[in-house]
C-alpha cells in the first residue's frame, strides 16, 4: 500500500507480545524510570482477549451462525492522524484514499474483514472540521456524528504524543456508553519514549478509555495485533457481510476517489481541498471499462493548475488513476476525465448533496 510517505528508516516496534499481562489500564500509576514506562505500555495494550489465528483468513468454511461474530467500529480523530491508513492496513486493499493534506476523506466508508468466526465492520470517517463553516464542512460533520453513535467500539485515533483543540473537539463528539480506544499512532515518530508517559497519563483524565494502543498504521505487526484487541468488544451475532466483501462500496464510487486522491497528490497546497470529482460515464463492457469524470472546481484559476502546462498535469492524473483502477479490477481502462469550473459549490447545501455527500 502506498501512503505517499517515506517509511522511516527504523521503525520502532512498542508493542509487547500478546499475552504478556492482563491488567487494564486504568490501574496506570505514575511512573518516572524506563522500566516503569515500558511496564505501564505493556500493560495498556496487553492482548485481553480470545486469541486470533494468525494471518490466513479462513473464508473456506463458514463458522456455524451461534459462533459468528460480527460489529461495528468507528474510526474518528481529526484529519491527517491516519485513520484511512489504518483501515486500509485492516482491510488489506486500498478502500480509503489517503494525501498529506487534510480533509481528503469526505464520506463515511466502510471497509470489512472476517478473520475465523469474526467480521470486523470498521466505519472511516472524514475527520472533525472545524476551519470552514461551509455546506461541505457542516455536511462532513454530520457524517462524523451518526458514525460514532451506532457502534460497538469506537478507535479514537491521534497522532502519539499530541492532544490539541481539534482533537478535543473530535473527543467532546464521543458518547460515554461506547468503548473507546486511544489509538496513538504515528509512534514510530516518537525518539524517546520515556516523554509518552505523562502524556499517556493526562489522556486518561481526559476520557474514561478502555485501553490505550501505541502503534503505526503502516505497521503490519501493529495492526495484526489491533484485529486481537477490537475483537472482544464486537457482539456474538451472525455476519452482516459476506466473508469476501471488503467494502459497501461501488466500483464507480471508488473510481471517483481513486481520481480525486491522484488530484490531492499530484496538485500543489494552492488547490483548495474543495475541488472534487464526479462520474458521468461508468459502463462495462466485457473485460473493459468505459470511465467518464469531471473534475469539478470553484474559480478559473483552479482549472489551469489541474490541466498544467500542455496539459501534463492532468495527463499525469489520468495515467495514474488508470493504472490503479486497472489492478483494482483487474480489466482494461478506458478514461477520460474533464475539467469544469462551478463557482461556490462548497457553500451551497444543495450542490454538495448532488455531489454525493450526505
Ligand atoms: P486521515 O486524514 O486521518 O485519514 O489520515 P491519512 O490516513 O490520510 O494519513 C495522513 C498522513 O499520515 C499520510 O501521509 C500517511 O502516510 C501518514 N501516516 C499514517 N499513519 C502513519 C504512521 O503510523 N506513521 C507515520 N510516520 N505516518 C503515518
Ligand atoms: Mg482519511
């Protein structure tokens, strides 16, 4: 999976191994020696439940409906902690596109995994915005807050080490009766460890969570052990998905976003996130897919930037989108995309329900 950013060059593993101590975290001292840090982050992401079987996903035989288990995770935290990283690394295929630049997630996506006798259905959703009180913005919040209010485990993302006002704001949204883990990812940006443990002990204070997981989402040893942890909060009930299924998702949903994260990656800071893409053409034929778009922005100026000169820039776009709509699936690719220019279509309610979001 491709995340547009360089691994670091020793990524730092923290989490202990599975099965290692069995206290829950909220009987975290105050500790000042190393030992006792590293003690006290074994303890918050201690493996507490039934044990996963490792890596192959047994889709051959169906587990027997009375031992199914199935439920909803919600994915939150402001933009750019990493929350489409993740639920990609937990799907194993790309259903969330990912940029550097904040808000590139802009709908509620859902992404599934069945590992042995459970399905693990994880919600991403577009991070708390709270810059512009535009229609997009307040349609995006919107989507947050029905995502984290029918599930059985919320992963409340941040990045290690930092608690601001926007992931304040992102945490008030959180309803009490749900579990909730702190996710603290990015730690393999964290040098010292030893500066985690007040911070560890101030987010405590801050939310009643049920455990505390330090890890990077582009980690595969981390996430395989997450899938461990989020298993005992899903209730026993029969599957909602088949056991294949990896997102709800439409081919011509994930052929917009394919195009739109190839506009987020290949354009400059000065295109405004409120440009977007729709599908005007999507049709099938054999092997071959007939893919129509429009890019969609708000001034003239936007519209050049995108094409580039001679038309390279937008080229480049359509090469690269077409390649990775190609390998998802698995056909040809015919593509052509289109660059229009709709003045204000972020302020208004109606354009942006029009544009697909909720
Ligand atoms: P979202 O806005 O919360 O969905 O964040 P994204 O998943 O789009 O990720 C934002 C940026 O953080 C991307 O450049 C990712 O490659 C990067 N990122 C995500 N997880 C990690 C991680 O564990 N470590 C590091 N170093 N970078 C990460
Ligand atoms: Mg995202």
């Amino acid at each position: 999976m491709s995340t547009g950013k360089k691994e670091p060059s020793q990524p730092v593993n923290p989490l202990p191994q599975a099965g290692e101590t069995g206290s829950s975290p909220e009987s975290l001292e105050p500790a000042q020696s190393q030992d006792a840090i590293d003690a006290m982050l074994a303890q918050a992401t201690a493996f507490r439940g039934a044990a996963v079987p490792a890596a192959d996903d047994s889709t051959s035989s169906l587990p027997p409906v009375g031992e199914q288990r199935c439920g909803l995770i919600a994915i939150v935290g402001k933009p750019n902690v990493g929350k489409s990283t993740l639920l990609n690394a937990l799907v194993g295929q790309k259903v969330s596109i990912t940029s550097r630049k904040a808000q590139t997630t802009r709908h509620r996506i859902t992404g599934m995994r069945t590992r042995a006798a459970t399905q693990f259905v994880f919600v991403d959703t577009p991070g708390f915005q709270t810059r512009h009180g535009n229609a997009l913005n307040r349609s995006l919040n919107r989507t947050v807050v029905g995502a984290v209010n029918d599930v059985d485990l919320i992963v409340f993302v941040v990045e290690a080490g930092q608690f601001n006002l926007a992931d304040a704001k992102v945490l008030a949204l959180l309803p009490e009766k749900t579990p909730a883990i702190l996710l603290a990812n990015k730690f393999d940006l964290i040098h010292r460890r030893a500066e985690i443990a007040p911070w560890l002990r101030s987010m405590q204070e801050r939310h009643n969570f049920a455990e505390f997981v330090p890890m990077s989402a582009n980690n595969a040893k981390d996430v395989e052990r997450l899938f461990g942890i989020c298993e005992k909060y899903l209730p026993v009930q029969p599957w909602m998905y088949g056991a294949d299924e990896l997102t709800d998702r439409s081919d011509r949903f994930m052929a917009a976003e394919i195009i739109r994260e190839k506009l987020f990656r290949l354009t400059g800071d000065e295109l405004p996130y409120t440009s977007t893409v729709i599908i005007d053409q999507y049709e099938e034929e054999g092997n071959l897919r007939k893919i129509a778009a429009t890019i969609v922005v708000e001034r003239d100026g936007h519209k050049g930037m995108i094409i580039g000169e001679k038309g390279e820039k937008l080229k480049r776009i359509g090469t690269e989108a077409r390649h990775e709509l190609e390998a998802l699936t698995g056909g040809k690719v015919f593509l052509e995309i289109w660059v229009k220019v709709r003045s204000g279509w972020a302020d208004d309610e109606a354009r942006v329900k029009t544009f697909g979001y909720e």
